[in-house]
C-alpha cells in the first residue's frame, strides 16, 4: 500500500502499478456486480470492488475517507445489503432474460455514449497539474478535515446528521408492521388450518427407513416414491433434496442378491468343512 | 503515471454502475449498482481533491458515503416492505406507472 | 289627461288577461267583458281626442312617462308613451272598428264553445296594436309590433283543429318573423347612430345621420312594413290568414295589423325624407304591391280571399302613398281610415254571407242574396261603392288624392306611379263588382253541402248587423267629413307635415280619369258576371288567372327560391360542416389519438424503462454541455 505523500504531477512507478492492478479488479467486480445472477455474488463483487476504492482514496491521500470506506461501507452498508439478500432470498436468483423489448440495447447504447461522452470530458479537461495533498495533509489528515467539517462545513454536518436520524426513524417505520389485533393463539391457528384444508396432524418426519435419517432426504411412500411433506420447504425450494427412491431399491435388490450369495456360500463352505 | 487516470477510472465505474441499474431487474442489485456509481462519483472527489491541494473533494465525498448510508437504509426498508406485500423483488412487477 | 294614455292599453290588456287566466267560470260573461273592455279603452281614447282638439294645433302632443325599463349605462330604455295626432287617428280607429269587431263577434262565435278565449285574443290584439303605436320609442313598439304578431297567431290558428289553419298561422308568423328582423336591425342601427331609441330624438336628428345609414335604416323598416301589412315580397301570409274567423280577417285588415307597416313609414317619415333611395324602394313596393294584390283579387273564388287580395292592394296604396314623402303622408293615413271602415264592413258582410250560407266561401256558390239578407246587402252595397271609390263616398276621396300624389312624383316616376294607381283603380272597380255580382245578383247557385244540408239564406242576428250599420256609415260618410275644409290635412299635419305637389295633370283630369277607369272596370265585370250565367265550377281560365288563382306563384316562387335554396345551402353546408369541418377537427382528434397511441407504448410503466429515458437525457446533456464549452 503506497502511503507516499501523493506528489505532484505524475506518480511514482509503484502506485502506477497499484492502480491498473487494482483498477482491473475494480472493473472487473463492478462488471461482476452488474453481471452475475444471484445477488449474494453481486453484493460480494461489490465489496471488493469498494475495497479495492479504498485502497485507491488512501493512494489519494484521502487516509480517513480509506479508513471509512472500509469500514462504513464494505462493513456496514455491504453487509447491510447482505442481510436484506437473505430476507428476501438467497436463492432468488434473477433471470437474466430481457422482458421489456429493446431494453437492453437502449441501455447499452446509453452506457456507451455516456461513457465516451463523459471520458471525452475529462480528457478534454486540461488537467494536467496535480498540486498534491502534501501541503493540506501535513497537519495530518484527520485534523485538516476535522477543521473543515467543523468550520466549513458545520451546518452541512448537522444537516447530514439530522438526515441519518430521520433515516434511521423511517427505516423503522417502513419495516414496522404495526399489530391490529391480538396475536392468533393456537386454538386459533388450529382452527383456521382446519378452515383451510390443510395438512392436520404434524408432518411425516424425514429420512425413515434408518437408513438415510438426515433431513434433506424425502420419507418414502410404501410404492418406493418420495413423499414431498416430509422435506423442508426451504429445502425443497433450494433444490438440495436428495432423491433415495431409485438408490433404496437398488440397495435392497444388491442386499438380496448378497444374502442369496452368502446363504450359497455358506452351503459351500459347510460342504468343505463337511468333507474335511 | 498521471493521477487523472483515477478519472477515468470513475467514469469506467459510473458507466458500469449505470447499465447495471438499467439492466439488472432485481431491485437490490439495482441498489448495490447505485452504489456503485455513488462509489465512483466518491473517487472523482477524491482524484479532484489531489488535484486542487484541499481537502473540499474529500469533504464531499465524506458527506456523499453518509447521504448514502442513510439512502441504502431507507432504500433497504423500502425494498423489504415491497417484498413483503408483493412477494417479488423485481422493480419490473412494481408496474403501478402504467395504468 | 295624460294618465289615461295608459289606461288606454291598459283596459284591453286587463280583459286579455282576465279572459285568458279566468277559466271556465267567466265562459258565459267573457265576451261581454271583453267587448266592453274594449269599449272603455274606445271611450278613453274619445275624451282624449276631445282633449286634443281643445289645445291648440301645435300643442296637441301628449307624453307620458311610466317607468325606465333597461337602464344600463348608455343604453336606456324607457316604457313611455307619446299620443299625438297620428296616434290619435290610429287609436280611435283601433278601438273603434277593434270595439264593433268586439260585437259583432258575439253573434259570430256565438256556438265556438272556446268564445272565451276568442275575446282574450282579441283584446290582447287590441293592446298590442294600441302599445305599438303608443310607444314614444322604437323599442316600445318593437314590443307591440310582435304582440301584434303574436296575438295574429293566436287568432289566425284559432280553429288549430283544422291543419290547414294551423298552417296558415305559422306561415303568417314565420313570413312575419322576416320583417320583424327588419325592424330589429333597423332599430339597432338607430341605436348606433343616435344613441337612443325614443321618437323625438331621432326623428328630430335624422337629417344628421349620412345618407347611407338612413338609407339602410329605412330599407330595413321598409322590410318591417312589408312583413306585417303583406306587401310584397313579404305578402304570402295575407291570403292564408283568412283559415281564421272572419271577425279577425275583419280585425287584421281594417284596424290592426296590416295598418302597422303604414304608421311604422309614416311615423319615420323624417328618416324616409332624408333618404331618397329608401323613398323609391317603399313606392316600388308600393306600387307592385297595389297591382299584385288586385290581380289576385280578380281571380279568386273565396270571397274572403277576393277580400283579402284587396286589402293587399289597398295597403299598396298606403305603402305608395306614404312613400311619396310629405305629399302623401296625409293621403296615406286618410286612406287608411276610410278603408278601416269600408273593408271592415265588408268582411263582416262577408262574415254575415257566410253565416248565413252554412260557412260557404266560394262566390260561385251564392247568388241572388240580396232579397235574403237585405241589411248585409246594403251595408256592404255600401262598402263596395266606398272601395270602388264612387264619388261621394270615402273611398272616393281618400283614393283619389293617393292618385293624384302619385302622378305630383313628378317626371317618368309620376307617370308610372301614377298609370299603376289608376290601372289599379280599374282593377279594384273590376274585382269588387265581380264579388259583388256574384254574390248578391244573378240566379240562387247555392247546392247542398256534402252532408246534404241545403243552406237557408237567412239574415244575421242584430249583434251582428249594427256593428255592419255602424261601419257603412262610417264607409259613406268618413271621406266626405274628413276633406271639407281639409279637416283631416290639418289635424295631420303638424306630426306628419304636408307639401302641396305639383301634378302634371290637373286635380280634376284625374278625378275624371278615376271615373273612367271605374265606369271601365265595373262595366267589365258586369258584363262578364251580371249578363252571363255564371258556372258553377269555375272554368279553367287563361294562364295569368290560374296563375293569380294560386296567387300568382307567390308560394311557388318562395317554395322555389326559399325553400328549395335554404334545403341546398343547409344541405351544403351540412355536407361542409361533416367533410370539412368535421374533416379537420376529425383529422386533429385521430391524428392527436393515433400520435398518442404510438407514444404510450413508451409509457408502458416499467421503471427501467423511465430510466433509460433519464440516463439518456443525462448523456444528451453532457454532450450539450461539451459542445457548448467547444464552441
């Protein structure tokens, strides 16, 4: 990690080094955020991408926005993300098929020109000369922007805080589910599962037989097919079923045919010891 | 190496970020695509506080991570409560635009 | 004094009122009311006159002022009402004819179980005529100028049961209609011009206004006096308004309605004198009118409608009269007066045949009535002599000064008038003997009616023949009183003031011409009707008499013309309306729709899509921003 003071104009070999290694590991996590199917991977890609961001603003000089950016970002809001991710659905993975019509070729398109428009700007920019941090960091970085924040900016400090509460309070209101009425006991419930029809007495328990006794094997009805009652749905939905129908009848056949071997060779065997 | 390359490595960024959030249909990644872009914009504040010898751009870039803390957690509640009455995540069944 | 003035309009107005709101328990006494109501309203206007005549001659105006009706800014409307000499005449002669109608009606709609009624028609008649030419404003009488035509068509669709009448009474309505547009727009151009509506200032400013604006404002009262005294081309509903009783034929041609075109030119005679155009046009109408009116008369086998094309002619002598300016102002009114008398005692004679010939109208039907109705005989012997302008009687005196005005025009123009009011004078000899001679002489041509009831000639009961009495004097003696001494010039002419003209021809040729002309005339009737038997259906005729038997087109030609073209340019311009109009406001709804409905499909409400639109405009505006900083 360079700490060097940035200097002025160009940078030094080592951070030039640093950055189109890591620039190429932003890139490719932000394309990995936009482009792999299930959220979690798009949420992992993003932290590394932020990461990587870190690194860069402590290239920067920016020491204290690096410290945060791991750790309110990738930390916090990252990991933030990643409970919402599994509150709605690891497994929700997203189809990547295109449903509205031309979509995706608007968006490229837009991507595309936005994207030269916006690098033609800068490079247009004349922006050629970099004064450095090294004159606004010397009385360390946190102390400069400590001062500026408290000065310069104080009124937008408390605004923002102010902004973080009411965030805060209406995060809780719009995930508060207020309760109109009493909690259903079990009487109730009872009642209202009889009302719907379904399943009354408890579930049939998974992986009997003892031979497959864990829970992501299905019970088997006596015709040797998978009872889908007996699994957990959750399961069920994730696909991480075992099937053991086929796999049992196998076994029972193989075990016969081994019994009917062994009750043969024990004949045999008695013939021999017989004749000893 | 020129630090403006920081730039256009921002914009590279932003742009991603921007396709994403017009592509992906699942509303978190959308969000996470947002933040993308809020990351990026973060890092042009960055590069440009180099450039001037201040510390204004990382000021800035200081309050955008808060607005965005603040952003993704009404964001987040936001999505959770849709979830729940809708079941889905998909900005495109959210279709109460059209009539 | 002056108070009475409203009581005069008041009086009849009450009985309307009273007759038409009081229902069935005023059924037996309603006539009797209304008769004498409108005797009241003639005695008032007999001690007015007995007023006037007590001031001296310049003096004799009286005004009174009842309330401000539209007082709005600028625009000021009052209700008042002005009584001068020519309101006077017209008042006396409303109510006094209007009064024996009144009576005479009780005899004739003795078995119209809807006689209530009649009589509230009749007095609502009588006020609108008595409020039009009281009203010291134009917008006053523009308000008795439509209940004239209203109450016209209430009584002309009396008998609405027959379709015929119910038809008559909304062509003279709609005909009437026409020229009331005339006198609204005539009226709204005074207001332009003076800034008022009342008699004295306009009148008194007249000569102020441009010519063009007089002339224009004359031409469309022209057009007023047309629709309401049928004078062509407005004259088609004259002969169809007689599908009503004959007591109102009697009222609309004698003293009301008909008579209200000629006080209209006569009372803005200061705006026809400034316009000379409009002068030449009223003396056109006129004199076609007197011709138009006779030939129909001629050819005509109702006796009411040879009655009524009669009264067209001799309001074609008013018209032209009056249109000759102050030389005929005075000739104009006094010929209105005696021919109040003697045409309304000649319809009430009418009215008297017919009630006695079972409601029969055609002539050739009658014949030798003159022993059975002795009373109706004479009296409207009377009428006749009067009409034909037999010397001595009031037709003689008023007619002839009409004749004499026409030739003092002066030039080519006198000539003409002049020739048409004498042809016209033959004429009316001619047709009024034929009625007569028809009726009255010659062998008894009467035939049962359909149902096979033979009509019994029989003279009309008294409520009926002293009303005809009464007029006949009136018809014998009017002319005569009015110029000894030239009494009625001098009573008229301080309002409508007098100019001597100078006739080419001497006062005594064309009396000796009239003579002539009617010694003619009445010779060629009697020797086409009273020597020869007279068939009974008539013969077919040569083409102008089928031609004046359906008044001389007059309904083809406004079939033709107005109906007709009014059905192609509606058709036009509906078509117009659907292809053009409707094309263009069509064409911008579908194109509008259609653009609309390509531009939803960008709406179709996915997010995503809301954002592609956001992230391009963002690119859109980049690239402005950097071509701007380039340039």
């Amino acid at each position: 990690m360079s700490t060097t003071v940035a200097a002025a104009g160009m940078t030094s070999t080592g951070e030039a080094v640093q950055f189109w290694l890591l620039g190429t590991v932003a890139v490719v996590g932000a394309l990995s955020t936009v482009l792999m199917r299930k959220a979690v991977h798009s949420a992992l890609s993003l932290a590394g991408t932020m990461i990587v961001l870190a690194v860069f603003y402590l290239a920067n000089g920016a020491y204290f926005l690096g410290v945060v950016q791991v750790v309110v970002y990738t930390g916090a809001i990252m990991m933030l993300f990643l409970f919402v991710v599994m509150l709605v659905g690891v497994t929700a993975a997203d189809s990547l098929k295109e449903t509205i019509r031309g979509q995706r070729w608007l968006a490229g398109l837009c991507a595309l020109g936005f994207g030269i428009l916006l690098i033609a700007g800068i490079a247009n920019a004349s922006l050629k000369d970099f004064t450095g941090l090294g004159q606004a960091n010397s009385g360390g970085n946190v102390q400069g922007l400590a001062a500026l924040i408290f000065t310069k900016y104080v009124f937008a400090f408390e605004i923002t805080g102010a902004l973080l509460i009411t965030a805060a309070v209406g995060a809780m209101v719009l995930t508060h589910r207020e309760r109109t009425e009493r909690a259903p006991g079990q009487r109730e419930r009872s009642q209202a599962r009889v009302r719907a029809g379904e399943q009354l007495p408890p579930l049939p328990a998974p992986g009997v037989y003892a031979r497959h006794n864990a829970v992501d094997v299905p019970g088997l009805l006596p015709d040797g097919t998978p009872a889908e009652l007996t699994v957990n749905p959750t399961l069920r939905a994730r696909g991480q079923i075992r099937d053991v129908s086929g796999e049992a009848l196998q076994e029972l056949a193989a075990l016969e045919q081994r019994s009917a071997e062994w009750v043969e060779g024990g004949r045999t065997e008695g013939a021999k010891e017989a004749r000893k | 190496m020129n630090p403006v390359n920081y730039l256009y490595l921002a914009a590279l960024l932003f742009t991603i970020g921007a396709a994403g959030v017009l592509i992906r249909r699942n509303a978190i990644v959308i969000f996470m695509c947002v933040e993308l872009m809020l990351n990026a914009c973060n890092l042009a504040f960055v590069t440009f506080a180099r450039l001037h010898g201040n510390l204004d751009g990382q000021i800035i870039a200081f309050f955008t991570m808060v607005v965005a803390a603040a952003e993704v957690v009404i964001g987040l509640a936001i999505i959770v409560s849709i979830f729940r009455s809708r079941h889905s995540a998909s900005v495109d069944d959210a279709g109460l635009l059209k009539l | 004094m002056e108070n009475l003035i409203g009581l005069l309009v008041a009086a009849p107005l009450l009985g309307a009122g009273l007759l038409l709101c009081g229902g069935p328990r005023l059924d037996r006494a309603g006539h009797w009311i209304g008769t004498l109501l409108a005797a009241v309203s003639f005695a008032l206007g007999a001690v007015l006159f007995a007023d006037l005549l007590g001031r001296g001659r310049e003096d004799r105006t009286l005004t009174s002022h009842l309330f401000s009706w539209v007082p709005v800014g600028g625009f000021r409307a009052d209700v008042g009402f002005q009584l001068d000499q020519l309101s006077m005449t017209f008042v006396l002669l409303i109510t006094g004819v209007g009064t024996l109608i009144h009576l005479y009606s009780v005899g004739y709609m003795e078995h119209d179980e809807r006689r209530r009624r009649f009589f509230g028609y009749l007095n609502l008649f009588l006020a609108a005529m008595l409020l039009l030419v009281l009203a010291d404003n134009y917008l006053l009488l523009y308000v008795g100028w439509e209940g004239v035509g209203l109450a016209s068509y209430l009584l002309i669709g009396f008998w609405q049961h027959k379709p015929s009448a119910a038809t008559a009474a909304k062509k003279a309505f709609l005909v009437n209609r026409v020229g009331d547009m005339g006198l609204s727009i005539a009226i709204m151009l005074m207001f332009t011009t003076f800034g008022t509506f009342a008699f004295g200032p306009v009148l008194a400013h007249a000569t102020d206004a441009g010519e063009g604006r007089l002339t224009a404002i004359g031409l469309m009262l022209l057009l007023a006096a047309c629709g309401k005294s049928a004078q062509v081309p407005l004259q088609s509903w004259l002969g169809d308004a007689m599908e009503g009783p004959t007591p109102v034929s009697a009222l609309i041609h004698a003293a009301t309605m008909v008579t209200a075109g000629v006080y209209l030119i006569t009372r803005s005679g200061a705006i026809f004198n400034a316009a000379p155009d409009a002068q030449t046009a009223v003396v056109t109408v006129g004199a076609v009118t007197l011709l138009f009116g006779a030939i129909v008369g001629c050819a005509k086998d109702d006796i009411k409608k040879a009655l009524a094309g009669s009264t067209m002619s001799q309001i074609g002598y008013m018209i032209l009269a009056a249109g000759l300016g102050p030389v005929g102002y005075v000739f104009a009114i006094m010929h209105l007066v005696t021919h109040g008398f003697f045409k309304a005692g000649l319809f009430l004679g009418a009215g008297s045949v017919m009630h006695g010939m079972n409601d029969e109208v055609d002539m050739r039907r009658y014949g030798g009535l003159r022993t059975y109705m002795p009373v109706t005989f004479v009296t409207f012997g009377l009428g006749y002599l009067a009409i034909i302008g037999f010397p001595g009687l009031s037709g003689f005196f008023s007619k002839d000064k009409i004749i004499e005005a026409a030739f003092a025009k002066g030039g080519t123009e006198g000539w003409i008038l002049g020739g048409a009011a004498l042809l016209g004078a033959a004429i009316t000899a001619y047709y009024m003997t034929r009625v007569m001679v028809l009726t009255f002489f010659g062998e008894k041509r009467w035939q049962p009616d359909a149902e096979g009831n033979a009509p019994h000639p029989h003279e009309s009961p008294r409520t009926m023949t002293i009303p005809m009495v009464v007029l006949a004097f009136g018809s014998v003696f009017a002319g005569g009183l009015f110029s000894i001494n030239d009494t009625f010039l001098k009573w008229l002419e301080p309002v409508t003031g007098h100019a001597e003209g100078n006739s080419p021809v001497s006062a005594l040729t064309v009396t000796i011409g009239t003579m002539v002309v009617l010694v003619l005339g009445v010779a060629l009737a009697w020797a086409q009707y009273g020597r020869r038997p007279v068939p009974v259906t008539a013969p077919r005729g040569n083409l102008l008499t089928r031609a004046a038997r359906r008044d001389l087109l007059q309904d083809d030609f406004n079939h033709v013309v107005l109906v007709r073209g009014g059905e192609h340019l509606t058709r036009s311009l509906v078509y117009a309306d659907h292809t053009l109009v409707d094309g263009v406001v069509n064409g911008t709804a579908a194109s509008v729709g259609g653009l609309s409905g390509r531009m939803r499909r960008l709406q179709n409400g996915y997010a995503r899509s809301y954002a592609v639109s956001m992230f391009g405009g963002a690119a859109v505006l980049i690239a402005a921003t950097l071509l701007m900083r380039a340039v």
